[in-house]
C-alpha cells in the first residue's frame, strides 16, 4: 500500500461486477476522480469509451469465472475518459489477483498521451517535405499506391500531374537561393489552395512536384493542370523593398490510368513523358501523355 501510493504509475483493482476496490492517488491525478467518487462504481462505465466499453464488459464476464483473458500478463495501449469525458491515451498492463475465492484485477496504467502526440509529431516530420509542407516523395508513393488501389477496386478515373519550374536553375542563379526557396513554397501553398482536398500533392525532389487526382478522367484533369498553370503564372515574390517582385511558371505534364494493370510508375513515366513535351513546346504550358 505504502508503494502503491507513492506510485507515479496509476494502480487500480477491480473485483466482482468490475467494481473499482482500489483507487491509488496516482490515479486520481491522471483521470480526475477521487477515491471516494469512484470506489464500489463500476470502472468500465465511467473510464472506457463508448467505443470499447461494450468489449471491456464482455471481457471482464469472462475474466471473473475463470482468472484468464486474452489481455491479462500484457502490455497494452488504449484510450480512457478522464473526468469530464476527454479521451486520452494510456497504457495498462493487467494482471490476475485472486481474493478469497473471487478473481480480481489489477490493473498498472500510465498516461502515454505526450508520448503519443510526440510520436505522430516524429511520424509527420518523416512524411512531410521541410521546406514545402506538402508530402515527400516516399510518403507521396505509399499514399499513391493505396489511391491507385482503391481506385482499380471500384473501378474509378485516376490521373496524375507532373509539375516542374521553368528555369529554376535561373531562379537561384539570379536571385539566390532564398528565393528559390520562397518559390518552391509558394507554389506548394498555390497547389494546396488551387487543387481539392482529396488531390495529393507531394515534392519528388528540387523542383519538380507529383499531384494525384483520384476520380478524375484525362479532361477534367487537364482542365485542373491549367487552373493550376494560370494560378502559379500569376504569383508574385516581393524580394526586397522597391524592387521588382520575382515571376516564375511551370510546364506541366498529365497522364490517366488507362488499364488496370497499369501501376504508379508506369503513370509517373506517362506524366513525366508529358513533362518532358510541355517544356520541348516552349514551357509554361500543359500537355497531356499519348497512352
């Protein structure tokens, strides 16, 4: 008991009905209730969300005749409700406590939810572009391929853009690469306002950029690429104070998956041969892959 509430880590028990028993003060602090609020209710109902409670109850029926579940001797991370009804995430760790003739259980839980925001915070660094803010190239493949197989599942239009700045090398030869770096910024926070929510938009590397437009047939998106061309020909770069702000365009290539054994690769090969015509026919222009 001395340990127990010295504890960081909160220690709960819970006997027959799932009736809290014991309630140690690291438990109050983590979710709100103190032991008199809580002791002799049934814990399930006030700390599992409604998503899991149904489970947790179904769980416990079959803990308590036999001192055995798929959960106990284990280490799991779950949500619980704090006082007031925030969820939060916790890891538990259960183990069998016999009393008497009656099964209880024990229950070690730690508050995990910094640990956890800080983890999605590493995830998103590891998928997003530090410069630009859209996806990376790696992470723009893994959400390409499961878009390419949600689409050739239902059947659906799919078609890609491939985007490069005009003469970008000129851009940092001329201005520095500062503003190149402003370019590139700005014509991700372009794309990302111009384009849709579903459409994703990831930087391959320098200065050329991917965008995947699922349920979108080779019109519409080559009507989308010219939104897109007008919108980033009409930025404007203030550099300094005075003078004359910073133009730049892009050259866009468009390909559409046209059978289903087509794959990303064969559609980024599509676009880029696509590219590769917009910039031959003098830039700033849209072309669209012959398939």
């Amino acid at each position: 008991r001395q340990m127990s509430t010295s504890a960081n880590d909160a220690i709960v028990i819970i006997g027959n009905h799932e009736m809290v028993t014991y309630w140690n003060p690291a438990a109050e602090r983590m979710f709100g209730y103190s032991a008199n609020e809580i002791l002799g209710k049934n814990l399930h109902e006030l700390l599992a969300p409604l998503t899991t409670r149904n489970a947790a109850h179904h769980g416990f029926a079959g803990y308590r005749h036999s001192g055995s579940g798929k959960l106990i001797g284990k280490t799991v991370e779950v949500t619980a409700l704090r006082k007031g009804g925030d969820e939060f995430h916790i890891e538990l760790s259960i183990s069998s406590l016999k009393l008497g003739n009656k099964w209880h259980a024990l229950g070690i839980i730690r508050d995990i939810s910094e640990r956890k925001i800080h983890d999605l915070e590493l995830q998103r660094q590891a998928s997003i572009d530090y410069l630009t803010g859209v996806n990376n190239r790696g992470h723009f493949m893994d959400l390409a391929e499961l878009e390419l197989s949600r689409t050739v599942r239902y059947s659906k239009p799919l078609s890609l853009l491939m985007m490069d700045i005009d003469f970008f090398k000129n851009v940092n030869d001329t201005y520095g690469h500062k503003a190149g770096d402003m370019a590139l910024q700005k014509l991700s926070k372009v794309c990302v306002e111009t384009l849709r929510e579903v459409d994703i938009v990831g930087r391959l590397g320098g200065e050329e950029f991917a965008i995947l437009l699922p349920e979108t047939g080779i019109e519409e998106a080559k009507e989308a690429a010219e939104r897109l061309r007008v919108s980033i020909e009409n930025i404007k770069i203030v550099l300094d104070a005075g003078g004359l702000p910073l133009h730049f365009t892009v050259s866009i290539g468009v390909a559409a998956l046209s059978s289903c054994d087509d794959n990303i690769d064969v559609l980024l090969s599509f676009a880029d041969k696509a590219l590769y015509a917009a910039k031959s026919g003098g830039r700033n222009r849209v072309s669209v892959a012959l398939q």
